[in-house]
C-alpha cells in the first residue's frame, strides 16, 4: 500500500501496521495487515480481552480489572506508534 503527498508515496506494505517495524513481520487470523512480534501479541491479547470484558459486563461481573489491562496494552501500542512516526524506532 503506497501512502503520503503525490510525488512522495512510501510502501508500507512490508512494515507493521502499528509500529512500522520491517523484518519478523505475522498476519493474525481474521485481521488485515501484519504485525512485528510485540505488536502482534499485544494485538492479540487486546482481542481477547476485548471479547473477556464484554463476556464480563454481559454476566454481570466486575471487569476493572481487564479494562486497565487493556488500557496498560493500549498505551504500549500507543508508544510504539508515536515513536514510528517520530522515527525513533
């Protein structure tokens, strides 16, 4: 996939979709794009737990716990992403 001004597209097809990271690249299953390392398994925890904590607030149960998991996951991604950018990673 080429992205940026006309004249100065970048392919981003062999690099990671969050950190930009461009070798040890993995698909998940069911998900577009591909992922380094980290970022795949952080990826794939924050699915499960997505699936977990509406499990929870379905049943009624306490689900804090699992939100501040996720949000700990999330800034990680976060980080990693912004770093990309600044090319600091």
């Amino acid at each position: 996939m080429l992205i940026g001004p006309k004249g100065t597209e970048c392919d981003l097809s062999g690099q990671c979709n969050v950190c930009g990271h461009r070798r040890d690249l993995f698909e998940l299953p069911g998900r577009p794009g591909k992922y380094c390392l980290q970022c795949s398994a952080d990826v794939a925890t924050a699915i499960l737990l997505t699936a977990e904590i509406d499990a929870a607030t379905l049943d009624g149960r306490n689900s804090n716990e699992l939100v501040d998991e996720f949000a700990a996951i999330s800034g990680r991604m976060l980080e990693r992403a912004q770093s990309a950018e600044l090319g600091n990673f």
